[in-house]
C-alpha cells in the first residue's frame, strides 16, 4: 500500500488519520472504531485518529465537538 510506503520511507512521529472510516485500513481490529490515540502502530509512527471535519459528520455535528480532537493532536507539541 503506498501510504505505508510513504511512512515507511518518511518517518513521521506521528500520523494523523482523518476519519474512523479510514482506520479499518490500517489499525488492527480492537482500534478500529472512535477516535484519539491508538496504541497500534503505522510502521514505527504513533497513529492519532481525527473525526472527519465534514459538516455531514453526524457524530461530531458541530465544530466544537470536533476542534476538541485538533486540539489533543496539537497538545503533542506544546
């Protein structure tokens, strides 16, 4: 899979992925639903999983409830 190529050759700390829908791909089964920090692995990068920042995004319908998930990922470096 290219992404896992991408990371494999970049080596980010971290890698953001936008939305759980996404997580299947790449989280092993017990991570592969909600959002946050996922003690699975993507290569050797920590995966933080974010809510879509789609304004359908029923689960996270306004932005406040979605700016609190940025805000955690941000939080990493401060």
């Amino acid at each position: 899979m290219r992404v896992r190529e991408i990371v494999r050759r970049v080596r980010p700390e971290v890698v953001a992925l936008l939305g759980p829908t996404i997580a299947p791909l790449f989280l092993d089964s017990h991570e592969r639903t909600g959002v946050g920090w996922k003690t699975t692995r993507l290569e050797s990068s920590e995966v933080f999983v974010l809510p879509n920042p789609s304004g359908r995004n029923r689960a996270y319908p306004g932005f406040q409830d979605k700016l609190i998930w940025y805000q955690q990922l941000a939080a990493r470096w401060k």
